[in-house]
C-alpha cells in the first residue's frame, strides 16, 4: 500500500467536494430541466450552470448546456447574452481571485503544473491566448486566473474574454 501525505490527501479531499458540487448543480438545474422536460423555462438554470462552469475550480459540461438549451423555445439572443454575460462575470472572479490569492494556494487548488503552462501561453502570445482559449473549448478559466496572477490589465483580460465568447457562442448557434 502506498502511502500518501497530507497534502495529496488534502487535494484528493479538495477534488473530490467539488467534484461533487459540480454534480450537485448540475443535477439540481440542468438534471431537472431534462427530467421534467422544461427546459423552455429553464433560463436560470442554464445561467447557474454556464456561471459555474466558469469558475476555474469547477468543471461542468457548459458548452453542452448551452446546445441542449439552444434546442428550446428560448430566444437564441437571449441565451447568448447569458452565456456571454454569466461566463464573463465568473472569469471576472476568476481574475480577481488570481489577483488576490497568493501563489501557494492556487498551488493547492489547481496545481502548480496547470498554473505554469497556461502561465506560458500569456507570456508567449499575451492577449491572443485569452481570446484563443474562450473561442474554443478549453480551459479558459484558468487562464483568467493566471492572467490575474500576472496582473495583466483587467480591462484587456475582458475585452478578449469577450471577443472570444462571441466567436464561440455564435459559431455554436449557427452549428446547432
């Protein structure tokens, strides 16, 4: 048997609760919608889903909370602007936490390896990796934190968060 020390066991203890948030919100909100076939009705749900998709320490499908919603009565306008707006606000406190936290906790949080390349990418490309990585499906929250990490200007940091949402979000409506 191996042993661990205290600190994987913490971050097993730490993966592990918001492992279960995640599926927790996602089953109160999303899980319900598709349970009771209300997802016409359901635009809070999407934007507590899409919300917390966002933030870098929680990982929900929001890409497809957002094509299962796209199939619904609701305003394709709408949904966009939620989307938009939701992810933005949670990328906000992802900066804002990468801006007040210290390094060692991130550390703990996320990993010092995740931290390093995504810290990589803005060195080398800057601005051009935040819109990247918001136009496509990839770890756009932690870019945020790290962005904030570097204390790159906040209002670049959104400017290119937001570029990059639109180009995703109208590629995903015009595909679905």
């Amino acid at each position: 048997m191996i042993k661990k020390s205290r600190t994987e066991i913490i971050h097993i203890i730490i993966a592990s609760l918001l492992l279960i948030a995640a599926i927790v919100i996602a089953s109160i909100t999303v899980g319900l919608d598709i349970y009771y076939g209300s997802r016409d009705e359901g635009m809070l749900s999407f934007a507590i889903v899409n919300a917390c998709g966002y933030l870098f320490f929680l990982i929900m499908p929001v890409e497809v909370a957002f094509v299962y919603y796209l199939q619904g009565d609701i305003s394709i306008l709408a949904l966009n602007a939620v989307a938009i707006g939701t992810a933005l606000f949670s990328q906000a406190i992802d900066y804002s936490i990468g801006l007040l936290m210290s390094n060692r906790f991130i550390d703990n949080l996320i990993g010092r390896k995740r931290y390093i390349k995504a810290e990589k990418y803005i060195e080398k490309y800057g601005n051009v990796t935040i819109f990247v990585f918001n136009a496509l499906p990839l770890s756009s929250p932690v870019i945020s934190l790290a962005a904030g990490m570097l204390r790159l200007r906040i209002r670049d940091t959104l400017i290119f968060t937001v570029l990059g949402l639109g180009v995703k979000y109208i590629a995903l409506t015009l595909i679905f």
